[in-house]
C-alpha cells in the first residue's frame, strides 16, 4: 500500500463524497492505503443489494459472519442501506413472484439483525405479495432492525393497501416512506362502494403516532388517496417537511392538493410532475385544487416537465404564480429539439421565471429513453440558453444553471442522507 497522505481525515472524507457513484475509483482508493481504504469503503458497504439466496452468501462470506468467525467490524459499521430485489440484480428486468425458495433467505437476512446494528433503510423491490402473502412472522422478523428509518417499495404487488400498511408498521422509527410503481387489486376511493379483497396479513397493532414521516415519495401510478388517508392517521403532517410527487394525474390532483394545504406551513421542498396527456383541459382547474400559497416556508420546488408540447405547459406557469420567494427553482427536462420550447405558455414561463422571486433556475437534463435519446448536455444547454436569453445574459448575474441528471447528488452532502 501507499504512504497515507499529507491531508486532514476530514479533507479526504470531502474527496470521497464527490466520488461515491463511481464505484470503479473507490475500489482503487480502497486498495491504496488505509486512509483512503476507510472512506472508500464506506460508500462501497453503505448500500448492500441483495437479490438471491447466492448473493446473500458472497455477502456474508466477505463480512465474515457465519459462526466462528470474527465478523469484519470495519466494514459492518458502514452497511446502512439493505435492498432486497425479486431477483438477482443482474437478471432483474421486470416485476417478478417469489420463488418458494426466496422465504429462507429472506429471514436469514432478518438473522444479520444482530450483527448489522446500523441498518438504517430497507428496499423492496419488485416482489408480488400476493403469490406469497406478507405474514406476521416475516413482518415480526424485519421488526429486528431496530434503528430502521427508511422505507422503500417499488414495483411491489399487494392485495390491498393494508397489506402495505403491514410494512409501515414493521418500522417503528419510520420517518422516510418511498412508494413508487405499486399495485393493489383494490383501492377504495372517496365515496366509491367497491368491494375490497381481504387484507393477506392482519396489520400489526402499534400506535400509529410514532410514525413521524419527515420525506414523502409518491412516485409513478401510486394513488394519492390511500397513502393521504394513512398519513392523517399519524402524526407525520406536523413533521413533515420533504415531498415529492412524481407523476400526479388528472384524478390524483385533488387529493394532492389537499395534502398540501394540510402540511400548510410545515412543507419546506416539493417536487411535483403532472401528466396531463389525457386530458389536458382540466390543466385550468390545478389552482382550484393546488394553492402553493399556503405553503408559506416552501423554499424549493422542483417541477418535473414530463412532456414540453406547449400544450401541455398549460399548469406550469399556474402553479408557479402561487408561490412566494424561493431559494430554489428547478425544472427536469428532456429536449429532442428547440421547437419543443415554442409556444405561448413557454413564453409565460420565461415571463416569471424572470421576477425577482427566482433568483436560482437550475434545468436538470433527464437521461435517454430511447434509441435516438435527448440531446447531450452541451446540446440542451445550447438550446435553453437560447430560449430563455434574459435569463443567461453575460452583463447580469448568473441565474441559469443547466446539469446533467444524476443517480445521486454529485456535490459533498452530510453522509447517510437520501437524496431524491
């Protein structure tokens, strides 16, 4: 190994933060020398990704934790994030069932509960708990990871809501929630008479007031209305601060609005993405339903344009009159040409975006979806830089930032926090 280096621990802890997505070079820092080994190694361990009974022995096996073996503490410490994925990730293309085998390894996971004392987050992603239904004793077994905050189900299939709430109550400390892609063979809507399954698994019983939410994702096709129903049952909306509303459609607007004139002064950030694409008329009554002004502590939004026809820009510039004075502004975009970026509700857009209300406007750059793909980042900036001209003028402060999309935040932030 190499001599330890001339800095500070805390200067080389800085270092490795701008360089926890690239897996590649923390493998090399952690091979380096112990200073470097220490911090690479806790973005390489932070988040374990576990999809098979096989992968969950090579894991083991590296932290040394079967019996009779002294455990790797160096590297245990650093573990808070477990994924658990129907199928191994390398595999993994779709929503999948659990194999009959999948039960033993997933309570021999629960087993690590012992030795991973800082687990903070558990995943799950694309399990069907209706081919085996959630039980109390899986439920009971996860309720060994005591210092869990966090929860994440994506693509995951339930009989009914109940059955997620199951999960909720499984994590006592619970003050992160991320559902996105869900599916329930039933949801009773307000003032709807449906008859609803059977829940698989009898919710345990906890005082639903512990749950103190401080984040809030709704992500893709997740109804607004049960999760807005559960949330009022606990103490979340005094302490609520962060929510992010991915794709809201047309029957989720009301719901989410009324949502957010609850959390009223409590929310500080929003994200927020409406697909009107089916209906693009009812674009005019957002502000019916969506009264940002409420929000009175609201620093940063973030808007998602999931498409830019002008047409469909209609509630964009509806929802920002609402606001006050923002830290923040940002935009997620994806552009194939300028033409996109024509039309009278764009140039409303550029009307407010151009008050003093907005100081930052950052446009982030979404990823490929296709074949052909966006344009590149140069090329985006080229075009956004044209289209909004007052906004990026050389003789005036800079108030347009344009960034590539990324899995994670790319700048240092405090450890062990999620970013959305």
């Amino acid at each position: 190994m190499f001599p330890s280096l001339p800095f500070p621990q805390e200067v080389v802890a800085i270092i490795m933060d701008y360089l926890h997505i690239d897996r590649a070079t923390l493998l090399n820092c952690a091979r380096a020398n112990k200073q470097l080994a220490y911090e690479a190694q806790s973005h390489l361990f932070r988040t374990i990704d576990i999809g098979d009974k096989a992968t969950l022995d090579k894991f083991v096996n590296v932290l040394k934790i079967y019996p009779g073996q002294r455990p790797r503490g160096d590297l245990i410490n650093h573990v808070r994030i477990i994924k658990l994925r129907a199928g191994t990730p390398s595999s993994y293309s779709g929503l999948g069932s659990i194999a009959s085998e999948a039960w033993p390894w997933l309570l021999e996971v629960t087993n690590l509960s012992g030795v991973l004392r800082n687990v903070q987050g558990l995943h799950f992603e694309g399990f069907d708990w209706r081919v085996h239904p959630v039980n109390a004793t899986l439920l009971s077994a996860f309720r060994k990871f005591k210092g869990v905050s966090e929860l994440g189900l994506l693509k995951c299939k339930f009989t009914t809501f109940k059955d997620c709430e199951a999960f909720f109550a499984a994590c006592k400390g619970l003050t992160r929630l991320s559902i996105d892609v869900p599916t329930w063979e039933a949801i009773r809507r307000k003032g709807e008479d449906i008859d609803e399954p059977q829940a698989c698994v009898e919710v345990v019983q906890f005082d639903k007031r512990a749950h103190r939410l401080t984040f809030l994702r709704i992500g893709r096709t997740c109804p607004v209305y049960p999760v807005k129903s559960w949330l009022a049952t606990t103490s979340s909306l005094r302490y609520l601060r962060d929510l992010c509303l991915d794709e809201l459609d047309p029957s989720d607007i009301a719901d989410a609005g009324h949502m957010l004139s609850q959390l009223g002064r409590n929310l500080v950030r929003l994200k927020l993405g409406c697909r009107y694409d089916s209906d693009y008329w009812s674009q005019w009554k957002i502000t019916d339903h969506i009264q940002l002004s409420r929000n009175t502590n609201l620093r940063s939004l973030h808007l998602g344009l999931i498409d830019t026809q002008d047409l469909l820009m209609i509630w964009v510039p509806l929802v920002l009159g609402q606001t006050r004075a923002l830290e923040s502004l940002t935009f997620d975009i994806r552009l194939w040409m300028q033409s996109q970026l024509n039309g009278e509700n764009w140039n409303k857009l550029e009307e407010v975006l151009l008050g003093d209300r907005f100081p930052r406007v950052t446009f982030v750059q979404k990823g490929n979806v296709d074949q052909q793909g966006p344009l590149d980042l140069e090329g985006t900036k080229a075009v956004l830089r044209a289209r909004f001209p007052r906004l990026s003028a050389f003789n005036k402060p800079q108030r347009l930032y344009i960034v590539e999309e990324q899995k994670h935040a790319s700048k240092p932030r405090p450890r062990y926090q999620f970013a959305y």
